[in-house]
C-alpha cells in the first residue's frame, strides 16, 4: 500500500458560500506562503454537488481553482464532514 504523502501537508479544511446560495468547500495545502486547493467541492443552488481534484480538473460546471484561496475568507471545517461531502458528490 502507497503511503498518502498529503497528510502531512493539510492545512485547511474549509467552506464558503455566496449570497446566491452556492457552497464551496476546499482541502488545501501551503506552498511559498500561499493555500491551494488539491480538492474541491461546489454544491450549486441546485444542490447538486461537483468535485474537482487532479483526477478531474473541471468540467461543463467549473474546475478546481487555480489561484491561491485566500484562507481569512474561509470557515474552517472538521475532516469528517468534508470526506462526507466529498463521498456523495
């Protein structure tokens, strides 16, 4: 069994919403200062939920972000509820 190299490298597990109704959920990890999301989760006013990762960089909905997350913006959350998240997208 491969090791998960990320462990180590989660610093954030975090939400967002916009007044619209639409919810994001990011796991991110630190570089040079900066968060990035390895994995992404956006459930849209439908509640329909798309998952963005390096398997899946985006679709006909939207991709896994390529800025940094600015983390001061961001509602941190537990590990369970993101994989719970993740699991029924």
């Amino acid at each position: 069994m491969v090791p998960d190299l990320r462990l180590p490298l989660v610093k954030q597990l975090a939400h967002t919403a916009d007044p619209g109704g639409r919810v994001w959920l990011f796991e991110s990890v630190e570089g040079d200062g900066e968060h990035w999301a390895i994995r992404q989760i956006e459930v849209g006013t439908d509640r329909v939920a798309h998952r963005y990762w390096w398997g899946r960089l985006q679709d006909d909905r939207g991709f896994l972000t390529d800025q940094p997350l600015e983390i001061w913006e961001l509602t941190e959350i537990t590990e369970a509820a993101f994989e719970a998240v993740w699991a029924a997208a």
